[in-house]
C-alpha cells in the first residue's frame, strides 16, 4: 500500500484520486480551494459524474480517502504526487500552465524524501522537462524524486469505469524504479493484464494529445460525410455502421451529430495545432477537423433557421439538452451555445431544458427561459432542437410532442428519432446526414 496525494480535486484529480483509493492505497486528495475540501469533508461531491459518490463514500469510510487544503503536508507525507490541476485553454490556443508550474514549485518546497512525481493533466510535450527543471531549480541538484508522465482518458459520464477499468495505463518514465512503483499503484490493473505502456515523457505526453486528436478528427469527418450524404441521398448511420465494422476503423466516435464540445477535443486539438507550429511541422488534418468542427455548429443554427422558414423573430423556440454530451451537466464547448447566440440574436424567445445542465448555462445566457421538463419546454414551440442524446430524448413521446408544440417542426442534431414516426405524424423535420422531411 502506498501513500498518494493528489493535487486538484477538479474532475481528473477527484476521480484519479478516488480511483486510487480503491485499488486500495491511501490517498488524500488536496486542493488550495478550501471551499472545495469541504464540501468533499462534507460528503458532497463538487462536480456531477455518475457512480463517483458512491466509490468515494466507499473510500472515507474504509479510511483509504481523505481530503485536505494543507497542501504542504500532504506532500510532505505522500510517497507519490499526482499533479491534476487545470491546464485551461490560453488566448493564442496553447495550454496554460500556470498552475501546474506553481504546483511544482509547491512540491519541490516540501520535498522531505524521496518522492515520485507524476503528472495527470493534460499538458504539451515538453512539459515535464519544464517541471523537472522547476523542481531542481527550487529543491537543488540533489533532490531525491522521479518524474512520471502518466496521462488520463477519462469520458466524462463515464470517468469512474474508465478510471477503474481503462484500456491501457501509459506511464512515462525514464526510471525503472519510477515504473515499478507506478506500476505499484495500478496493482489491481497489471494483475488483471491491462496493458502498461512504459514509454519515455515526451512519448507519454504525445500520446495523450495524439489520441485525442484523432478521435476529434474522426468525428469531423463522419461530420463531413454526413454533409455530403445529405447532398447525395445517402444515409449516414448506415454508412457509419457499415464502416465500422472493418476492424482497421471500428464503430466508436463515428456518430454524426452536431460537432464536438467538452472539455478537451477543443482544447487538445488546439493545442496540438499550437505545438506543432511551435516546433516548426504543420498537423493539418487536426487544422481541418478543427475548422470542420466549427462550421458545423453553425451548420446547425442554419439547418434550423432554415426550417423555421427563415423567420425567427419574436416565435418560441426549444432546445431539448444544453450539455456538451449526456451524463454531464458540462456546458463547456457545447454546439448549444451556437444555437442559442444565433437565435437570440434573431430575436427568438429561446426556451431550454436540460436534465441538468441548466444551470450551468444559465450563468453564460441568463436571456434564456430555463424549464424543468421537455413539456414545458416544447408547450406553443414553433420548432423543437435536440442537442444532446440524454435517454429522456431517446425515448421522446413524439405523439405527446405533437399534440404540445404550436408548429410540428423539429432538428434532430443526434439522430436519435424515430423518421418513420416523425414522418407519420407529419413533422417538418431534418437531421444529419439522413433523410429530411420532404416539405
Ligand atoms: C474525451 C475523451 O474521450 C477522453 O478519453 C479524454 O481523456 C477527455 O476527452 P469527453 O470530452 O468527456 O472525453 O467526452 P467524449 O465522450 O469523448 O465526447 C466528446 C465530444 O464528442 C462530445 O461533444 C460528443 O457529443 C462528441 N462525439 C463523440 C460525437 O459527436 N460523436 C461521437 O461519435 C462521439
């Protein structure tokens, strides 16, 4: 059993952290935001993510998990650090890394003995040698630790599986002793044969961004081709499907939807834009999944618009789901923050519901009306907009949604519906990359 801090209780660090904790070390997650460590002390859980409350309270009672805002002490008495504070995006697209150098510093201030240092966020290549440096600057030449690079592919909705049962564990390390304690810390993951990718730093941060990017760029071009599968009559979940079943491409991040949001493809992508010019190559397909991505949010303001007859002004419109994505009440990035500046600045009263992101939106666009059901939400609508696939959509009672809006008009930026009963029961309706409504 080994002691473990984690430092940043946002959403990487409070799920590494508690994850750890259940593969049965003792690990105390801490965080200078002393509101922060006391709601955790409190037994509430700062951010939304399925199923963590649970493996948290788990954790606190079996005296694996604790919280802490002194964190000098916790690094003082842990055998590994996690750094996972944020690394937002910065106004010329790359990473701001303000605070994981101040918690560097932090670290080699308190660096009592031996200690492995590993880095959770997601930051560029290069990073760690820049906190190695840091670290020698501050605890001198000496001082006693490794550095490890071991980046994380949480989904959000879906952090607490990912966490407990990933595909891989990357851990860049150019010690062995570092690796085996790494190793050490996913015990439970190497016994049961995940693969452990023992890489060098750079190697390790290049993955992260690497992978990232290219599920980015898979999703603008099934974007794409849905684009052009409505020019030509072609149906793009069927083309996806087929597609994925080749092996060398596979089913996942192959839905066409309204364009990518969240809290890293936007920023990941960016970024790796960023590095690459920095060190003199182009990435321009991650140019173009960028640039993809971005007209298709506007691709969808326009698609309504369009089936609103171009008339806009003064009419009730509805956005069935706010978040970037189920399962999150994360807004950030999300295509309905493009809808919701088109329409209102064509004077639309713009009416949402979320399951739970509302209020999240309602702090960037409080001009929104906010209901607490898709009822409300869609009662004397004159067109309906699905933005997130949450299942409350899924399953939509479309009879029920006929007999509530004032006009039967609805975009399905998910394609989640049903187009044979869309069609039965007379709607105007479009999609992406399917059959639209004939009128
Ligand atoms: C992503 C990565 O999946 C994760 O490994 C990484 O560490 C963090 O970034 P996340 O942003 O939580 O996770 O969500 P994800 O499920 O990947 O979806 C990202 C965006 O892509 C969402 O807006 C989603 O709606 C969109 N998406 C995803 C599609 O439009 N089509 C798809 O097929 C898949």
């Amino acid at each position: 059993m080994k002691k473990i801090t984690i430092i940043g209780t946002g959403y990487v660090g409070l799920v590494s952290g508690t994850g750890i904790s259940d593969f049965g070390h003792n690990v105390i997650c801490s965080d200078i935001a002393e509101e922060k460590i006391e709601m955790l002390n409190s037994g509430i859980i700062p951010i939304y993510e399925p199923g963590l409350k649970d493996v948290v309270e788990r954790n606190v009672q079996a005296g694996r998990l604790s919280f802490s805002s002194d964190v000098a002490e916790s690094i003082q008495s842990a055998d590994v650090i996690f750094i996972a504070v944020g690394t937002p995006e910065s106004e010329n697209g790359s990473a701001d890394l303000s605070a994981v150098f101040s918690v560097a510093k932090t670290i080699a201030e308190n660096l009592n003995t031996y200690k492995v240092i590993c880095t959770k966020s997601t930051v560029p290549v290069g990073t760690g040698d820049k906190i190695i440096n840091i670290i020698k600057t501050v605890a001198g030449n000496n001082a006693e630790f490794d550095y490890v690079s071991n980046p994380e592919f949480l989904r959000e909705g879906a952090a607490v599986n990912d966490f407990l049962r990933p595909d891989r564990v990357v851990i860049g390390a150019t010690s062995d002793k570092a690796f085996d304690i790494l190793k050490d810390v996913y015990r439970p993951l190497y016994i049961n044969e995940t693969p452990m990718v023992h890489t060098n730093i750079a190697t390790a941060e290049m993955i992260k961004y690497a992978s990232n990017a290219f599920l980015a760029l898979k999703i603008s071009y099934i974007n794409e081709v849905a684009n052009i599968c409505e020019a030509v009559g072609a149906d793009v979940q069927t083309v996806a499907r087929a597609m994925g079943s080749d092996g060398r491409i596979s089913p996942k991040f192959l839905h066409a939807g309204p364009g990518f949001g969240g809290s890293c493809f936007p920023k990941d992508t960016k970024a790796l834009v960023h590095l690459a010019n920095e060190v003199g190559e182009d990435i321009r397909t991650i140019q173009a999944a960028v640039e993809a991505n971005q007209s298709q949010k506007s691709r969808m303001v326009d698609k309504f618009i369009r089936l609103l007859n171009n008339s806009v002004d003064g009419k009730i419109v509805s956005l069935l789901g706010l978040s970037f994505k189920p399962n999150t009440d994360d807004v950030r990035d999300s295509s309905a923050i493009e809808m919701i500046e088109g329409l209102l600045s064509l004077g639309a009263h713009v009416r949402a519901y979320d399951p739970i992101a509302n209020s999240n939106m309602k702090k960037r666009f409080p001009l929104v009306e906010y209901v607490d059901n898709w009822q409300s939400a869609v009662k004397d609508s004159s067109g309906v907009v699905i933005l997130t696939e949450w299942n409350e959509f899924r399953g939509l009672d479309l009879q029920e949604l006929a007999t509530l809006v004032k006009e039967k008009i609805v975009l399905d930026t998910r394609n989640i519906l049903s187009m044979n009963e869309l069609y039965r029961l007379e709607f105007t309706f479009d999609n992406v990359g399917r059959k639209k409504s004939d009128r």
